[in-house]
C-alpha cells in the first residue's frame, strides 16, 4: 500500500513538472516574440519562437518567463533573446524548421 502511494505521489510531481515547464515555455514565448520582431524584422515568429524556446536552458526560460509581464522589451531580454537565437542549435532550427517552409 505504501509503495503504491509512493508511485502515484512521484507520478503526480513529474505531471506537475510538465505542467510548470509548459507554463514557463508559453509565458517565456509572449516575451520571445516581441524580442524576435524587434530584433529580426520580417522573422516568421512562430517558428522562430518555438526554435529559441526548445534551445533555451531551464534558468533561461524561467529569465524569459519573468519579462513576459513587462510592457516593452528589456534591453536584458533583448540580449538573451539574441543570444539564443545565434546559437548553432537555433540557427539549425530556424534553417530547417523556422524558414525553410518560407523559402520554397
């Protein structure tokens, strides 16, 4: 009985996790955004947000997540928003799943 209590308590904490990442991946997007337009005019931002999201770190995401109550972009978020869109990875993405469908 004991350990089946104990799976369901673990079970529960991982679904909180996902739902807490989720949370701070959308309320990091409304900053991303504005970031993105500001930064890289004519971006498609969708895609673009979602390639800077996936290859942003945990303490980034929560930065991010925190300017999204702010009503115009930060020079901080602006910086890490460049910062990670010109990373390897992200460039990759945006190649690939950010402007390639534009492109053809």
């Amino acid at each position: 009985m004991i350990r089946f209590a104990a799976v369901w308590a673990l079970l529960a904490l991982v679904a909180c996790a996902d739902v807490q990442d989720q949370l701070a991946r959308d309320a990091a997007r409304s900053a991303v955004r504005p970031a993105l337009a500001e930064n890289f005019p004519g971006i498609p931002l969708e895609p673009a947000s979602h390639c800077v999201i996936n290859n942003a770190s945990a303490s980034e995401l929560t930065r991010l997540a925190l300017a999204a109550g702010q009503s115009t972009v930060s020079p901080q978020t602006s910086e890490l928003v460049v910062e990670i869109a010109t990373r390897p990875e992200t460039i990759r993405c945006l190649a690939t799943d950010g402007l390639a469908p534009f492109l053809l």
